[in-house]
C-alpha cells in the first residue's frame, strides 16, 4: 500500500529546507509513497503581485516575474551543478508564464490568474523532483493536471471526482512501480479542455487529500513547521499545547471557521474512505505529531479559532415587514451566487444579521443585489472567535479588551464576534478599575 505526503511552502522555502525534506525522505524509506508539494516560501503571494501588475499594466509584471525566476535559480545553483539538465527543464516551465505576460491581459480575470500562479508549484516540483534523483532517491515527476480534473471555476475549481479518480488510477501506479516516490504539485488541476486551474488558496493540503482518497492511502501525513496540530494559533496565543488525537469531526469543525493549519476542505475526502491523517514537523521529523482519524473521543482541551477580518451585515426590510422564509431564501441565494460565506446569523422580527468574510467587493454587489426590498448596515474590522469546548475562563480570559457584538453558544461550541477596545477607551478602563 502507499502513502501520501505533502511538504508545503515553508519546509521548501530554501536549498536548506529541500535538503532536509529529502533527509526526512531518506530516513523514513518508505515503500510506496506520491509527494504533493506546493510552491516554495512565499511564491503565490509573489506571483499574485505578477497577476495584478499585467492587469493593470503597470509596467512592472516582467521585473516581477523575473524576480520570482531569479529566486529559483538562485536555489537551484546551490543545489546543482550549472551543467546539469534541471536549469533547461525549469527554464522550459517557466517560458510559459511569459507566453501569459506577452499577450494583453484576458478579460477572464480569474482564468489569467491560474495560468500565472500555478508556475509556483509547477517548478518547485520540477526541483525537487531533480534533486531526490540527485541524491539517489529515485524519483518519478508527474503533472497533477493529467490527474486532478475540475470544473471551469477558475480560481477555485470543483473536482470532479470520477474523472480525477479513473486519471489517478490509470496514471499513478505505473509511476510507482517504476521508481519508489512520486513527486506532484498541490494546488493545481485541469479543465477537460485541458485549461489549468487552481483550488483556493491554500489547497495543497486538499490536493493530498485528493490523491490519498483516489488511490486509497494507507495514511497521508502533511509536513509543517509545527509540531502537529495546536489547540490555538501559536501566532496569536502563547501557551499553546499540541493535540495529540483529532477525530475528523473535531478537525472539520476547526478548519471550516479558519483555523489555518489545514485547508477546510482536506478531511472529508480522507474521512469518507477512513484515511488517517498525520499533522508532523518536518523540524523534528520523528516525533509522533498529531492523529486525525475516527472514532477519538478524547476529552479535548478548549480549542479556539480566530478568523480574522470578518463583517456583520444588519440587514433589515425597507417597509419594516416581517423577515419571513422567502425573504431569508432571497438572501442567502444570493450570498451563495456571490460565494459570500456565512459564518454566523441571527434575526429578529424585522431584521437579520449574518457575519462573513469582509470582501468589500462581494459585499458591494450583494447590497445592491437586494435594495428593492432590505437595507443593509456593514460593519468591519471584526474578528470571529470560536470555541471547542470552552470553559468559563477561557472565555473571561478572551473577552479581555474586546466587545461582543454577536455571541452564540450551541452545545459545546462558542462563537462570538468581537471588536477591539481601542487602546484610548482599554486605559480608562484599566484607570477606573484601578481605582477600587
Ligand atoms: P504550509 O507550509 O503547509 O502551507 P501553513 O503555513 O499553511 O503550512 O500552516 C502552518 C501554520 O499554521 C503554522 O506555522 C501556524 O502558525 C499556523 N496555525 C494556525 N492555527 C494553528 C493551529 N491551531 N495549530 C497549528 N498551527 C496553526
Ligand atoms: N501555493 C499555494 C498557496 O500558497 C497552495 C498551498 O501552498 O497550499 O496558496
Ligand atoms: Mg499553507
């Protein structure tokens, strides 16, 4: 049986780092195994910088995506040798990118950006490939696009899942009968038209989970700069402590309001075929990480989730009606054609307030979209807190410098969206508490 790994942008982020991804290849020696990896550090967010310069033509796409071309060549002269193949192979990948830039940009905004960005993962995978085999792990490039098949919704692509499942089995084993490894890129697919796609950012996670469910993993183990999966974000809380045992529920429920370490849509494929998923560090490569898998009912400690840059939309009839059923059906048809994602909500009798992702642009269109019948009052710069397993002091201890807009508990769940105190009010308080 075979393994799925998937190594992401930080453990790729320098020559240093591919070295030690492939120490950690070599120590475990796995049998069987395809190797997802996403762009190296911070590509995307650089070649998104490339996208948005050819749009509005600035003038400065090239520099950009020369700058980003420079980055790897300059990986790459300390992992090889100048005569060797890997420079023409990348050079060949990356010619493509400037084909994109050469033409006016496309009306498509969405389309153009995918044939930009996946360049990222294209070459990282083109590297990595060549320097296992360098180091004598031998070692088999395959095209994610040949196998990961998705809808024309560029930017975020729907799988689809019997095409992808028949490419995977047709085009995998063969591959891993030929060499041990398998090297692929996350984040991409293809369009049947052959177009290339991406699946949200983010979505390496989901392109392991994708390949994992088709080919029917034994596990899938991701590789980040953590020791597994934390109970908080260690960028904003400090005592956090890693959860050793994750069910698949406990995991759904953290990643779909934003924790960060795993892309939300990564366990249900897994779930589904009962693949257990492993959260490791490849800094310490052999300690045991964390455990997602069924049937773990571990007490948990409380877990929080913050998601940052939310907005409340108050929205409230213009006539002072009833919000009834039909009226509900209207608004969420079209958030959900505007693919604004509804967090929380609430109502009273003539209005109704749902918190979501602060996209001015989305929100815009959505408030325009109903101004026959509602009015709607934005509310920004908020933030949604959740809660696993909250206790009372966790949740005293949250509440500190913040007010509650919104709270909301169902079971053993808290949710709130709060505002900061701004730091002017926090010292009058702090002052007038002091005082007894
Ligand atoms: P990748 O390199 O695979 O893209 P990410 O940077 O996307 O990895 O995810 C790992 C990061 O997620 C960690 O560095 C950490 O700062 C952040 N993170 C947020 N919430 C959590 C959590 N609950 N547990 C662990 N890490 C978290
Ligand atoms: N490279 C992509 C991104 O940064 C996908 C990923 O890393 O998961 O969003
Ligand atoms: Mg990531």
């Amino acid at each position: 049986m075979m393994k799925v790994f998937k190594f992401g942008g930080a453990s790729l982020r320098d020559a240093a780092n591919i070295q030690n991804v492939a120490n950690i290849l070599k120590q475990l020696n796995e049998e069987s195994l395809v190797v997802v990896v996403s762009a190296m550090g911070k590509t995307t967010n650089a070649l998104e910088a490339v996208v948005d310069a050819h749009v509005k033509q600035t003038g400065e796409a090239y520099n950009l995506y020369n700058a980003f071309k420079e980055q790897h060549y300059s990986i790459m002269r300390e992992l090889f040798d100048p005569s060797e193949s890997v420079f023409t192979e990348v050079n060949d990948t990356l010619v493509e990118g400037e084909w994109v830039l050469d033409e006016l940009p496309s009306e498509h905004y969405d389309f153009m950006y995918d044939q930009i960005v996946c360049m990222g993962e294209l070459v990282s995978s083109k590297i990595v490939t060549a320097y296992f085999n360098k180091v004598g792990l031998a070692t088999s490039w395959l095209d994610a696009r040949d196998v990961v098949t998705t809808d024309n919704t560029f930017r975020e692509g729907w799988v689809i899942w019997d095409k992808t499942k028949a490419n995977a089995l047709k085009n995998v084993p063969p591959l891993l009968k030929k060499s041990r490894l398998v090297v692929t890129q996350g984040f991409i697919g293809s369009t049947s038209e052959n177009f290339t796609t991406t699946l949200g950012r983010e979505g390496s996670d989901y392109s392991a989970a994708i390949f994992s469910h088709c080919l029917d993993a034994e596990s899938m183990t991701v590789w980040k700069d953590v020791p597994g999966v934390l109970n908080a974000d260690p960028r904003i809380f400090d005592n956090t402590t890693k959860l050793d045992r994750l069910s698949y529920r406990e995991a759904i429920e953290m990643t779909y309001y934003g924790a960060q370490v795993i892309h939300p849509k990564t366990i249900k494929p897994l779930q589904n075929k009962n693949i257990p998923m492993f959260v490791k560090s490849f800094l310490d490569p052999t300690a045991p990480g964390t455990e997602i898998s069924s049937d773990i009912d571990d007490l948990y400690p409380p877990i929080i989730v913050v998601e940052k840059n939310q907005a409340l939309l108050h929205i409230s009839t213009l006539d002072y009606s009833f919000v009834a059923e039909h009226h509900m059906a209207r608004l969420f048809g079209k958030a959900a054609d505007l693919r604004i994602f509804v967090n929380m909500m609430q109502n009273t009798a003539v209005s109704f307030t749902i918190c979501v992702p602060n996209v001015p642009d989305r929100i815009e269109k959505f408030i325009e979209g109903i101004s026959d019948e509602f009015k709607v009052k934005v509310e920004s710069g908020l933030e949604l807190i959740t809660v696993r397993h909250y206790t009372e002091e966790t949740i005293a201890s949250l509440k500190k410098n913040k007010v509650v807009l919104f709270e909301e508990r169902i079971r053993n769940t808290l949710h709130m969206v709060v505002k900061n105190v701004p730091l002017i009010e926090r010292k009058a308080v702090e002052i007038a508490g002091s005082k007894n």
